[in-house]
C-alpha cells in the first residue's frame, strides 16, 4: 500500500489543475465583494503575472505524476507528500469560495501556504527538478497571493488605507519569503517565483507612480537576491 499516498497526491495535483475548468469565470476578488470597492489596487501584480498558474499547475502534475511511477517507496520522497496533499486538497475549493468569500478564500490560501511551505522543508535532496521545483514554485507563488489577500481585505474593509495595507502586505510577504529563502538555498525558484511577482507589483504601480508601493517591492526583489552571497546549507 506504498502506493496510495503517491496515488492520493498525483490525483490531488490533477483535481487542482482542473479547478479552474470546474469553476470558470474568477479573474480575482470582484471589487464589489469589498465594503471600499477595490479598484487597481496597490497590492495586486499586474494581470499577466497570474498566468505563472498554467506552469504551476503543469509542473505539479509532472512532479507528482514522477514520485507516483518512480519513487513511490522512496524514503526521500516521503516527507512532504502529506503536507503538500493538504495544500492542493484545499486549493481544490479554493476557487468556488473565492468567488463568494474573500475572508474565507484568505484563510484557505494562508493554509496552502503553510501547508506548501512545510511540504518545501521537507522534500528530499533527490530529482531536485522533480520534487523540489514544483513545489518552490507554488509555495513562491502562494506567498505573494496569500499576503495579496491580506493586503485586499486591509483596504476593502477599511482597516487600513490602500497604499498602507499594500505596504503592510508587501512587508509580510518579504519577511516570509526572505527568511524561507535565506534557509532554503537548494530551492531558488521559491525566490525567483517571489520576485515574479515583485516585478508585477512594480508594474502595476508604474502608471501611475505609486513611488512606495513599487520602491519596497524593488527593495525586495534585491534583498532576494542578496541572499546568493549567504550559505544555510
């Protein structure tokens, strides 16, 4: 019965992927779905950054297609594959919630996180491309959305205005990524994957200018990328 986690997983990575085909029409948290309407906002990478999913999507399917006929029984394997069932079992849900909650959708995305980054950690030393890629991508990836989503409930319920709660969900998402980042050398697509991202905020907030906004989130991208010069490993 070796098998069945792998086989679990590999199924979870197919559900996830169809998602988008089961419930089609979410192109982000409508602005309306906010009490202050969020039109533009600060926070959010500029439209073609989100087509990173179709990679994502390919990648963890290859991956976990790969440790389901090849390395079922290996004991590299096995560490992260109960944490990362966990993330892409929620993302299953996630779209036909966001469609409705983005409070709930917000929750949901901080435990694919979680769960994503664990599996990160966990993942073994062998067929880096295989295992360990896939999943830097993703968790690079949900660390933006997730802390996206901090930033779009920030200001769509007024806690904060738009430019302070970007900056606040900018800041969280660059601690996250820089100490991930710093202790996990052997997987430098999760940074790349942030500064994907980071790039699309700065985009996003060229026209107009919003000079803090796109200045911390190039603060960033070189703070990633200082981390080459440093060694955990």
């Amino acid at each position: 019965m070796i098998w069945v986690r792998p086989l679990l997983l590999f199924l979870a990575a197919l559900g996830f992927a169809a998602s988008p085909l089961v419930f089609p029409g979410f192109n982000g948290f409508a602005p309306d779905a906010f009490p202050v309407s969020q039109i533009d906002p600060p926070v959010q990478p500029a439209g073609y950054a989100f087509a990173i999913w179709g990679v994502i999507y390919l990648w963890l399917i290859a991956g976990t297609g790969f440790g389901l006929l090849r390395r079922s029984d290996d004991y590299d394997w096995m560490d992260h594959r109960d944490p990362l069932l966990i993330s892409l079992a929620v993302g299953i849900f996630w779209l036909p919630v966001a469609q409705f909650s983005p409070i709930a959708a917000t929750a949901m995305i901080w435990v694919m996180l979680v769960t994503a980054l664990v599996a990160l950690f966990r993942a073994g030393d062998m067929d880096r491309w295989w295992q360990i890629a896939p999943i830097a991508l993703y968790a690079g990836w949900l660390t933006a959305a997730s802390c996206v989503s901090v930033g779009l409930l920030l200001a769509g319920y007024g806690l904060l205005p738009e430019t302070p709660a970007a900056l606040l969900a900018l800041a969280l998402a660059l601690t996250i990524s820089v100490i991930a980042q710093y202790r996990l050398h052997r997987a430098p697509l999760y940074g790349i994957t942030v500064i994907w991202a980071l790039i699309a905020v700065i985009v996003a907030n060229a026209s107009p200018l919003n000079f803090a906004v796109a200045g911390l989130a190039a603060a960033g991208i070189f703070a990633i990328l200082a981390l080459r010069g440093t060694d955990t490993e």
